[in-house]
C-alpha cells in the first residue's frame, strides 16, 4: 500500500500495477475477516482474547450508534 502512495505522490497516475495492489489488499481482507468469524481457529487464547475484545467493543460501538 505504501508503495502505491509513494507512486502517486510523484507523479505516475495510474501507478503501474494498482489493479494487483487493489487485489493484494481484497485478499488480505478476506484473510483477516475469515480469522475473525473463527476465533476457535485462532492458535493461542491471547489471539482469541484479542478478537473477543474487538468484537465486544465493536458491537458496542453500533449499538451506540443506532441508539442516537
């Protein structure tokens, strides 16, 4: 991602290769997403702990969201 920034920022639109940055970074979603619907797969309890939290917080910042 800092490369494509570093592209543009001197000059070169469309920098060479964004349809493969765009892709790379859909792929390292996907990844992460698929970790975080199964904190079971996860290979210690801190990495668990880590997505429990996250959900938690997560969930409360909606709620509070649709509240106002």
């Amino acid at each position: 991602m800092y490369a494509y920034y570093a592209a543009t920022s001197i000059g070169l639109h469309p920098p060479p290769g964004k349809k493969y940055f765009t892709s790379m970074q859909i792929s390292q979603f996907l990844v992460a997403v698929s970790y975080l619907l199964v904190p079971g797969y996860l290979p210690t309890k801190g990495m668990q702990m880590a997505v429990w939290i996250n959900r938690t917080y997560s969930k409360r910042l909606v709620a509070a969201k649709k509240a106002q």
